[in-house]
C-alpha cells in the first residue's frame, strides 16, 4: 500500500480551476486501489501573507468543505488541518538544521521575492522547509505535483537524504508524482484561472452572482447571427471541460451555424455548471453554515496524522539524542 500525501493552500474559496485541477483529481489518485492518502491544509503556510485569524478561519473551512462537499472518504482517508499537528513545530526545526542556506536562497519562493527583500519575512524564508517536514513527517510515499513544483518535492529528498546519511536511515524519501495531465482551466479572461489574476469562476456563489460572473466571460464582438469559431471562445473553452461529448458537440454545431449569441452560450455555460455541482454547491452552503461539522471531520483527521507523525518524530529524536522527558 502506498501513502500518498497532498497539501491544500488556505487562501480563499477554491474556485473552478482548483476544482478540476486539483480536487477532483486528487480524490480519484487517492482511491485508486489500495492507496492511502494524507490531505491537509496548510494554514501554517498561509501565515506567511494572511496576518488576520478570521480570514484564515473562513478560508480553511472554505477549503476542508470544500473537499468533503466533492466526497473526500474520511474515514479511508486521512484529512486534517496541518496548524491541529503541534509536533510539526518541533519537525521543521530538525529539518532546518540539515538544510544548507544557499538552497533556501535558490528556492522559487524566496527568488520570486528577492527583489524586494522587505517583503521577505523568515517565514517565506523557511517555506520549503516547513513543506518538507509535512511530507517527511507522515512517511509518505509519493507525492503528487505538477512541473512547476518539482522544486520544492526534490529540495524535501535532498533535506531527507542528508539526514539519514548523518545520522543513518530514518525519514522516508518521498518520490514526486507528476500529474501530466492536469486540466488547464481558463478564466473569464481567457488567461489561467487564479485568485491572483482575479478571473477566476467560484461554483459556490448565489445562483445570482455567479451567473453574473459567467456573463463576464470575454469573448469577442461578433453579431447573433455570425458563425463563431467555438476553439477561440474561452465561454466554450470552459464549457467543454464540463460537458458530456453529446452537449460539446450541440453547442459546437451552434456555434459554426450562426443564430447564437455570446449570451446565449454563457446562459448555456451557467445552466451546465449549475447542473453539474448541484449536489457539491449544497452540501457545501449546508457545512459552512455549521462549521462545527467541519472541525468534527478535521479532528478526526488530526487525531489519526498525530499517530504516524509522532512515531516519525520518535525516530528522529532517538536519532539526535534528544530522548529526555516529552521526547
């Protein structure tokens, strides 16, 4: 059995990207046969931007209902909140003392910022440290990521792989799982969707403010009655990762035909999305509006994590030495 470990960023409501893109996928990996999986969210990370504690809050409820909304197993699986695991404090201090500077200097986190160092806090600093010791510290097997986080999945088997040649084997080296095939979702504006570019779609809105959303869609300025070329339209570009082969193949014959409007395709695009996260979009507004549930799942989450970290943490103390009183 493999144990696969995956982190959620805490900063916001998962919008339609990181549904396609990362939820989604990372359900069915972790159901596939006999797999076992570790998915948190890391609201430890979130503190090196996010300062205030109702904002933050909010956002890991947005998140962990959003993974119980689209059918996490909680029970197969286990599910919690990385700030609930205190050991992880005491971990990364570990870790850090096998990490050498100038790989913390090269790291995308930090060199992304250098720049401008007063933005820089010690915390950024350490992130990759930190990211390390979460995966290190519940033995994980693999760990899924795109591209552009190889960085960080090979800095944590460096940092591993210099401990256990100091102080002999004791940490699992994890091995990336690269997911080649991750949806690219676009946003209203044809660009990536993301939070950061403010073109992003949130499925969890009112009925009202997220068809106003979708009616924002760019497209370009062709009349109702002009044929349209569907693989230029981000309206279609979206609906397309949606809909079955017999509803793309509908829209597309309207599209070349002419008669249809932009306005019509976004109604169209609305009414799929409504459709297709029915179940999803209530259970969702059912859990945020008793958050007692969610942190009921996310103890029980947590509880399960303490055992595998503490036994990690265990070895490595031995290992170190340190093996007074609470160690």
């Amino acid at each position: 059995m493999a144990r696969i470990l995956t982190g959620i960023q805490s900063t916001g409501i998962p919008h339609l990207g990181n549904i396609l893109g990362a939820v989604r996928p990372a359900i069915r990996m972790a159901d596939e046969g006999s797999n076992e999986a570790f998915i948190f969210i890391a609201d430890l990370h979130s503190l090196t931007t996010i300062k205030n504690a109702e904002e933050r809050i909010h956002n890991v409820h947005a998140v962990a209902a959003t993974w119980l909304a689209f059918g996490l197993d909680t029970e197969r699986h286990t599910f919690y909140r990385q700030s609930d695991i205190r050991e992880i404090g005491e971990f990364t201090w570990y870790m850090s003392c096998f990490t050498p500077y100038p790989m913390l200097a090269n790291a995308h986190s930090f060199k992304d910022k250098s720049d401008r160092l007063s933005d820089v806090n010690a915390g950024l600093f350490n992130y990759p440290v930190l990211m390390a010791s979460d995966i290190m510290m519940y033995d994980a097997d693999y760990v899924p990521v795109g591209k552009d986080q190889l960085q960080h999945l090979e800095i944590t088997r460096d940092i591993g792989q210099a401990f256990n040649r100091q102080v002999g084997e004791t940490l699992v080296i994890p091995e990336a799982k690269v997911q080649e095939n991750t949806k690219l979702v676009p946003g209203i504006d044809g660009q990536k969707m993301s939070k950061s570019y403010g073109n992003a779609i949130n499925i969890f809105e009112s009925d009202k403010a997220l068809r106003k959303r979708v009616m924002k869609i760019v497209t370009d300025s062709k009349d109702v009655d002009e044929p349209k070329d569907p693989d230029t339209c981000n309206v279609f570009a979206i609906y397309k990762l949606l809909a079955s082969p017999e509803q793309e193949s509908a829209l597309r014959d309207r599209y070349i035909k002419g008669g249809m409007g932009y306005g019509h395709a976004k109604q169209e695009l609305y009414e799929l999305i409504c459709s297709s996260f029915e179940k999803e979009r209530a259970r969702y507004a059912e859990l945020m509006a008793n958050p007692e549930q969610i942190e009921q799942e996310l103890k029980k989450g947590a509880d399960k994590a303490r055992i595998v970290g503490r036994e990690v943490i265990g070895r490595v103390r031995s290992k170190l030495g340190y093996v007074g009183a609470g160690a």
